[in-house]
C-alpha cells in the first residue's frame, strides 16, 4: 500500500510531465501554428525529421534501449523479472517527445504505461521486492499512468489487472488501486493537467432502437484493427525487404505520414484536436471515410516503420469515433431517420475501437464510461465493444497489437502471465559457462572432435576476432561434416550458421522461458547468452533440457508449499 502511494505520485508526475512536453514540442516544432496551420511543405518532411531524429537516438544513444512501450512492459513481466530499467525509461520519454511532437501517428497512453512501470519496478528493485511481488509494482505503475493520461482511474486498474498482468485477484487490486488514484489526482490537479485530458462532451444517449447500429459499429472496428494489424505487419516486412538502414527507417515513416498530412493535417500526432468537429456532426460521410483511411495508412506506417515515440491507444480511439460518426452519417443518409446527437455513437466508436486494438474490451468499457460519466451509455458501448472483440478475435484471427508486437521479437504472448507466473528461474542460474568454440572456417579435424562433443553440446558458438559471428546446431554440424573442403583444407561454416544479428538476445538476467520461447522461434535446442554491456559478447549458453528441468523443479517447490529459491539475478 505504502509503495503505491509512491508509485502513484511518481507516476502521475512522470505522464503529465510527458503530455506538456509533448504539447510544448509540437507547439516548437510547428511555430505556435498547429500543425494544419504550417505550410503544406513543412507538414511533408517535419515527421521525417522527427523520426530520423529517433533513429539516431536509437543507432547512438539507446542502442540496447530501443523496445520500448507496453509490449516491452508485457516482456519484461512475462520473460525479465520484471525488471525495467530507468534508462529504458529515459529513452521512451524522449522518443515520444520527438515522435508525437513532430507528427507521427501514434498515441501518447502506451509510452505513458511504459514509464508508468518502469517507475513502479525501479521502486520495488531499490525496496528489494522479490520478482513475484514486483510485477504487482510494475501493474500498479502501468495503472497509475494508464489513469492519469486519461483522468480515468478504475480504467486504469482494469487495464493494469486485464492487459498487463492478465488475471484478477485480491492481493492485486490493493497497490495498483492506490496507484491509480493517486497518480489521476497529481496529473489532474498539477498545473497543466487539466488542459491536456482528452474532453468527451456531454451526449444524450440515443435509443434502444439503434442498438442494432451499435453492433455494425462493432464489426466495423473490428475491421478495422484487422487493417491496422496487416498494415502494420505489411510495412514491417516491405522495411525489412528493402533493406533500410535501422536508423533511417523512422525517417522513411515520417515522409509517409507526412505525405498524407500534406492533405489531410488532422492525421499528425494524437489527432484528439479534430475530435470536436467529429463530435458536432460538422464533417460530412465523405471526408470522415477519408479522414479514416489516411489516418489508418499514417497509424501503420508510423507503427510499422518503428518511430518508437508512441502507441496505438489513440490512434484506436480517434478511429473509433471517425468510424462511430460515419455510422450514424450513413444511416441519416440511406434511411429516413433523424440522429439527433451523432456524438453518441462517436462515443460507441472510441470503446470499439479500443476494444478490438488491445483486444481489453472491459478497459474500453470501463474508461469510456469514466470518460462521459453517463451510466446510460454502458449498454450501447457494451454491444459494440463485445462484439469487436470477438470479430476481431474469432473472425479475422486478429490479435492485440501487443501480442502482434510481441511475435515480432519471437516471442510468444499466449504464454505471458501463466509461464510467467510460474516460472521465475533467471537465465544465469541455467547456463553453462564452459563449451567449445568454432572458427569460421574450421579444418575436418577439428570439426570431427566438436561432432564427437555433440553429445553433450547442442550448439557451438563461432567466433571471428573476438565476436561472436553466429551459431551452429547439430543439424549445421552433420551438414558442414560432409562438405568437401576448400583448396586450404578448411570448410567454410558460413551457410549453415544462425547468424548473430538474426538472433534475438538474451541476457543472463532474463527468466528462462524467455529462452524457450527463443529456442522454440528458431527451432534450437539451446541459445547464446549475451553480455548486457557489449551484446557482442557471449557469457553462455543455455539448454533447452537444463530450463525444463530447473522450471519443473520450481513448479514442485511452489506445489510443495516451500518457498521458491530467491532469483540470483546479476546487478
């Protein structure tokens, strides 16, 4: 309880202090004008140096910092004891900042969790909790920012309880409910707070013939989330195809949504400033459909060319009120039937479309409901956010963008909160600190005697001046056995090695399902630990068969009722 109360006001300080610098920056950046009130020039390319600006934060700065947002919140829970760091922190802060402030479309609450909890696990690191207890930190941080972006607190424990730790229980709910509270009071009452919460007007709630609305409103964001995903998955592997430099990749994103901004400038950045026109029922059926369609293209470009400064939060509320105001445009237009507030059904939109996004339909219900204060309005958003979230799941196969995100980096989100939960065993208490090692380009001899060792070894790191250059398994061994040698004699081990940068690190302060997940991503039965401080170099390896062991070791100590052996993990 204490704790959350620290938490709480660290983390409502942290978020409002990221909103204003957000707004301060895009107020910089676009001289005072706004961005619809800059040239049409300046719209094109102030996105592309924002995001090249992010790019070389990440090549020099942040290079080992660069996960960032509630999907490396979810793997640091489920697979890093989680542990987030403050310098992961740091850099999501500042990647925002340019990111939001220049123009991209993304949201401002993912960044927002992310350092939400990272203040609560830095604060239950200093306070020595145990892994097990620090995840509840680590929820009630994500809670308190989760709550105060939005001035929504029981949103914010329900998002904290069904995105980030993914159960309900009692011993939960204390700190994270106190974190909440506190943080919604400090970000509302701090000077500032009140000028940057997303205002939702007062609707008189239409009637319950229009519920069928409702629920084409739901497939409609469900729809929706699906385009998103596949843009978004599309863009990540066109960028990957052509090969752009890593730092240059933002950049390249930029120009797409600044191409789009170009003509339509309410797709830069948060977007929250045009919602009072969607609201009014001022935009006609045609220009919102397009509005839509290039905020959509500018949201999948800016998530799949990793600007890094932002989420998919907003973005999924703003989509869902453009697609909410179409709805009821569209039905005055093909029916005799006069809408008398479209607000409402923009509202209906907002949970929708979150709800199928983030896959939490009881956070869209939750938070829409803070966010209007109108009990009435409880039914109709219930119809449409159930409904888009099991189109989205059940019909289009589409997941949550944190899981989405997460299979990105070869890991996989439906073991999240129950291997994690069960099994906390670091990396470093598994791994093996002696092995054999290849060169290159390796003599038949030598090849024979790491084949006679393949018995005990399952994978054999091959190093070129002191780096590690990549890995061979057994599969790669037998096929190297049986090349013919070149005209020195050696046998080039190039073609058949995993190579390092294709590999995803793992660092001996990691939990060893983390390790399973990698291994079972790449087919291995054992992987490379990496050094935190230079990842080109190797401290272990680690087998597939010794973390099986340790975790089902674990499983019968907690089933037992002994206490788990304290996780060793490195400072």
């Amino acid at each position: 309880m204490v704790l959350g109360v620290f938490i709480g006001v660290l983390a409502g300080a942290v978020v409002l202090g990221f909103r204003v610098a957000i707004a301060e920056a895009s107020h910089w950046f676009t001289l005072g004008q706004g961005f619809a009130g800059i040239p049409w020039q300046f719209r094109l390319v102030l996105p592309m140096f924002g995001g090249l600006a992010v790019g070389l934060l990440v090549k020099w700065v942040f290079p080992r910092n660069a996960d960032v947002g509630v999907s490396r919140v979810l793997e640091r829970v489920a697979y890093g004891a989680s542990q987030l760091g403050a310098r992961s922190a740091v850099a999501q802060f500042l990647f925002g900042i340019l990111a939001i402030g220049s123009g991209h479309s993304v949201g401002r609450e993912g960044p927002s969790v992310h350092m939400g909890a990272a203040v609560g696990s830095l604060i239950g690191q200093r306070a020595g909790v145990d892994p097990d207890h620090l995840r509840i930190l680590v929820a009630a941080g994500a809670a308190g920012a989760f709550a105060g972006a939005l001035d929504v607190p029981l949103a914010g424990v329900v998002f904290a309880l069904e995105v980030i730790l993914g159960e309900y229980s009692l011993v939960l709910f204390a700190p994270v409910v106190v974190s909440a509270v506190i943080a919604t009071v400090i970000a509302a009452n701090l000077p500032g707070g009140r000028e940057v919460f997303l205002q939702l007007p007062d609707v008189t709630v239409h009637s319950f013939w229009f519920l069928p609305l409702d629920w084409v409103i739901g497939l409609g964001a469900a729809l929706v989330a699906f385009l998103l995903i596949r843009g978004v998955e599309t863009i990540h592997r066109a960028s990957q195809w052509v090969r752009i430099p890593g730092w240059a990749l933002p950049g390249v994103g930029g120009l797409g949504v600044g191409s789009l901004a170009v003509f339509l400038p309410e797709v830069m950045g948060v977007s929250y400033d045009a919602l009072s026109a969607v609201f009014a029922g001022s935009l006609s059926v045609g220009f919102l459909t397009g509005l839509l369609a290039a905020k959509l293209a500018a949201t999948a470009i800016s998530l799949g060319t990793q600007s890094r400064g932002g989420g998919a939060i907003g973005p999924a509320l703003f989509m869902g009120a453009l697609l909410g105001a179409i709805a009821a445009g569209a039905t005055e237009w093909l029916f005799p039937i006069a809408i008398e507030d479209p607000a409402s059904f923009a509202i209906v939109g907002m949970a929708a479309g979150m709800a199928s996004v983030l896959n939490a339909p009881f956070s869209a219900i939750v938070a829409v409901f803070e966010l209007t204060q109108q009990p009435a309005v409880i039914l109709p958003v219930m119809l449409a956010t159930v409904t888009a979230a099991v189109t989205s799941r059940d019909w289009f196969k589409a997941e949550a963008i944190f899981a989405w995100t997460l299979h990105l980096r070869e890991l996989s989100e439906p073991s999240l909160p129950e291997a994690g939960q069960k099994c906390t065993v670091p990396v470093n208490e598994v791994m093996i600190g002696q092995y054999r090692i290849l060169p290159p380009r390796v003599d038949p001899e030598e090849l024979r005697e790491a084949q006679s060792d393949s018995g005990l070894q399952v994978i054999f790191p091959v190093f070129q001046d002191s780096e590690l250059v990549g890995i061979l398994d057994l599969n790669g061994l037998l096929r190297a056995g049986v090349a013919t040698p070149d005209d020195d004699g050696c046998i080039d081990l190039s073609p058949y090695l995993y190579r390092e940068e294709e590999l995803r690190p793992l660092f001996p302060g990691d939990r060893a399902v983390k390790a399973m997940d990698l291994m079972a991503s790449y087919g291995l039965e054992g992987y490379p630990v990496r050094s935190p401080r230079d990842a080109h170099m190797l401290v272990g390896l680690v087998y597939q068969t010794d973390v099986i062991q340790a975790c089902m070791e674990q499983l019968r100590e907690h089933r037992n009722g002994e206490a788990p052996k304290e996780a060793s993990l490195p400072k």
